[in-house]
C-alpha cells in the first residue's frame, strides 16, 4: 500500500460536500445566479481536485495508492480509511465530471429551489466518490446508504406526476437490499475483529457462511446495480427524475452495484462467487437478452434508455462472474464507458423534453430538419449505445464477448445478441426521433442547441470517441489489479 502524503482523496470526497453545504446554507432563490455559478466552481473545483490522482497513479504498481487511515471510533477498530486500485481509479474523475455536466444542465431549466438541487447534486457528488474510495467496511456503508438520501430529495421534488411513488420505490429497494449487506458486515466484524476491508480479503471463511455472506452482498448490489428481476425501480426512477437525476442515476449510482461486487463478493467470498457464478450468469444474460427486446417496445424515450442501461449492466455482471481478465476488464470499461454514453442519451432526451415538454417518440420525427446539430450529437451517442467501433461503447462489450468464448462458445453467442438488440433499439429510436419527414408543426418550429447545451453533449462525445479511439489509458490502470483481484479470487478460503 503506498501512503499518500497529501490527502487528494478525503479533498474530492469533502470538497464538494463542502461546496453543496455552503450552497444550501447561503443559496437563496432570490439570488439563482449567485448559487448557480458557486455551484459551478465547486463542482469544477472538485473535478480539478481529481485530475492530481490520475497523473500519481503508478500502473505497474499491486495494492492501494494515495491511503489515508486515521481512527475513528477506535472502541470497536473502526477507521477513516481511504485508498483506491485500477479498478476504482477512473470511478472518481467520473463522478466528478458528470457533476460539471449537470450543474452545466440544469443552469437554466431549474427555477425554482435552485439552491437546493444544487447541493443535493453536489453532497451526491462526494458521497458517491466515497463509497470508490472507502477501505472501512462501516466507512462504505455509510456512503453507501448516505448516497439514496440526496437521489431520493432529486426525484421526489424535482420529479414528473408520479414522483413520489418513484422516489420510495427507488429507496424502499435499495434500503432493503442494503440491510442484508449490513448483516454481513457486522458478521465479518465479528470473525476478523475489525472493518478493514482488506483484511476481509484475507479471512479463511467456512463454505456456509461464505454462500450466506454472498447471497447478502448479492442482494444489496443486484439491485443497485440493478439486475433483473429486481430491476423494476429503475424505469420509474428514470421517467420521474429530472434529467440531472436521469444522468446521475444511470452514469454513477448503478456503478456502486457493479464496483461492490469486485471489492466485496468476489475477494471475500471466492468459493461461493465460483459456486454461484452460473446463477449470476443466467440472470446476465436473461438481462442482456430479455430486456433489450423490452427496450425495442417502449413508447416512451427515457424509458428505452432506462432499459437499455439494464441490458448494459448485465454486460458488467457477466463479465467479472467467467472469472478470466478479459471479461474483467471489459466490465469495468463496459462501466466507465456507460458513465458518458448513457449521461449523453438521458441529456438529449432532456434537450427535447424542455422544448416539447413529451418524452412519447410518436411525438417526435424529422427533428433532424430543424435541429442539425442536436440530431449529430444523438446519432453519435445511440451508435456508442449500440456498441459502434471507434465509439467508447465498442469496447467494454467487445471485451466481455471476448471473454465469455474463452470460459463458453455458447454464453459467447449470447451475450453476442446483445449488439444485434442493441444495435435493433438504438437505431429504431433514432429512425423515429431523428430521421423522415417533419413528424408535426411542433417540431418543425423546434430550435436548435444554445451554447450551454453545444458545450455540455460535446464533452460527452469528445470523451465518448477518445475512449474509443484510444482506451489504453483506462485499460493499463486497470489491468494490474484486475490481475492480482483475479489471483486472489482463484485460490480457495475454506479453513
């Protein structure tokens, strides 16, 4: 473990708690524009505060960088401890950089309570970086669940007609799931005589408690992540949440599902993560399969996108459960990639909505006419969607396909269907939205993107094509501890 001299990861996890704290204390609806550009140097701050991380990181290097361990309620061995590996490395510029994007969305399509959108997004922010830096088991639950508090205020107050009903759906299923992992936590407390996280990694556990310590992690991350059949929260969450939460929700929070699995289940339950990986397999691919020919039936934009982030997801959860670096690999870029591609499509589904004020693709068609730009940055964004080579799309899934013939020619040609479904939805949306005749006189009178807007999806394409193009950078950082996570999970715990 290398020590960091200078705390960069408690300052990106404070920093924009700081900044949202402040916004909600001084933040007065009489004064929007003062809160809007303090949350736009907090959040800029913040992303800032993350780039020092990436340049210090060694890839050659095996264990956790940048630690910061103080004690923290030292009666029961509980500590403040930070650190992160290749694998949560890319996951803390992400946060920080949606957060830019959607303090940049919301500049002016939020009114009122600007204050306190703000703030809730920029407190999410840190939390979320928390919980990827965490090395405390008690440290990540906190984080964990502290993040559902903001996410929850976002939909609920800034939501659509069935806010509420969204917002506690959303909370009630993640809640419950969580509490099953706060069980296994106090579990391990018990048998190792502390929360180090790393130290789990190192307990010989029984075959019974290891399957029961599995099932409970399973639970709290399939349903963040989310996985089906207890995926039925996110649609409503996305229909209802204002596009900032849209963007957030799908770019970030998923990830939390998918990163617990690689921190948690697999080093701290390696015999049970082999003996149950046929059941995560199965129910990868039924959400890999299944819900993309839902997606190809939705009416409704944000719905489509919202399933298609199910079927994405599922792509992740197969390739960390064949268990061989490829498939590793390609989940944790699979991730990252979805991060921007996924941000980008809820983004312009919002650009429309704040013009139209409908989500419903019969609404729509021809916008191509009236809007040139906008139609390019959607094209782009549903081809990454789809998985287009030379798009940042192409590459986590490409990876995983790559990894699921190597552990099984035939979980291969199924996760193969994927880009045939993906591919079907993505350009069925675009066919109907985009291209044809002027769907109506609404449209046709639509104008096209402003400058904030131009700015805001054109980031997110550069980012999309760079990763793309050249995804080295990511892939290098990640491919040491995947490695190392990989030999660590093949070796047996059982006492």
């Amino acid at each position: 473990m290398m020590q960091s001299t200078f705390p960069l990861l408690s300052l990106a996890i404070w920093l924009p708690i700081a900044f949202g704290v402040f916004v909600l204390a001084f933040g007065r609806d009489s004064n929007p524009g003062l809160v809007r550009g303090a949350s736009l140097v907090g959040s800029i701050a913040s992303f800032l505060v993350t780039l020092p991380i990436i340049q210090g990181f060694d890839n050659a290097a095996h264990g956790m960088q940048f630690v910061e361990k103080a004690s923290w309620i030292e009666r029961f061995n509980i500590f403040y401890s930070l650190g992160i590996d290749g694998i949560s490395l890319w996951f803390v510029p992400l946060t920080a950089f949606i957060t830019v994007i959607v303090v940049i969305a919301g500049w002016e399509v939020i009114e009122k309570k600007v204050a306190q959108y703000m703030g809730a997004f920029l407190i999410l922010s840190g939390l979320m970086i928390g919980v990827f830096c965490a090395l405390d088991g008690l440290l990540f639950y906190v984080f964990f669940e502290a993040t559902l508090i903001p996410m929850f205020i976002i939909i609920g107050i800034w939501g659509g007609q069935n806010r509420v009903y969204a917002a506690v759906k959303f909370f009630l299923y993640t809640f419950l799931g969580s509490l099953l992992m706060l069980i296994a936590l106090i579990y391990l407390y018990f048998q190792s005589g502390s929360f180090d996280i790393l130290a789990w990694h190192k307990l010989p556990l029984a075959y019974t408690p290891q399957i029961l310590i599995f099932l409970a992690f399973f639970m709290a991350f399939a349903v963040k992540v989310p996985m089906w059949p207890v995926h039925t929260w996110l649609p409503d969450a996305h229909v209802e949440a204002p596009t900032g939460g849209s963007v957030v929700l799908a770019a970030i929070m998923l990830k939390l599902g998918g990163y617990g699995f690689l921190r948690f289940s697999l080093p701290i339950t390696p015999d049970a993560s082999h003996a149950l990986s046929g059941f995560v397999i199965t129910l990868s691919l039924i959400a890999v399969i299944y819900i993309g020919l839902v997606a190809l039936v939705q009416a409704d934009m944000k719905k489509l996108v919202a399933y298609s982030s199910i079927a994405h997801m599922g792509f992740v959860t197969l390739g960390y459960f064949i268990f061989n670096d490829m498939g590793v690999q390609g989940g944790i870029m699979q991730m990252i990639s979805h991060g921007f591609v996924s941000g980008a499509m809820f983004l312009c589904i919002g650009v429309l909505y704040d013009r139209l004020h409908s989500r419903q693709i019969a609404d729509y068609g021809g916008v191509v006419n009236s809007m040139p730009k906008f139609a390019a940055f959607f094209v782009l964004f549903s081809m990454a969607n789809a998985g287009l080579p030379a798009t940042s799309g192409f590459i986590g899934e490409f990876m995983v396909i790559l990894g699921s013939v190597q552990y099984s020619f035939l979980i291969g040609i199924f996760a193969g269907t994927a880009l045939i479904l993906g591919a079907a939805y993505s350009l069925w949306l675009v066919k109907r939205v985009v291209f044809g005749e002027v769907g109506n006189e609404n449209v046709a009178k639509l104008p096209d993107l402003n400058t904030r807007e131009f700015f805001m999806l054109g980031v997110l394409a550069i980012a999309v094509i760079a990763m793309g193009v050249y995804p080295a950078p990511v892939g290098d950082a990640i491919q040491v501890s995947v490695s190392d996570l990989l030999k660590h999970a093949a070796i047996s715990k059982l006492p």
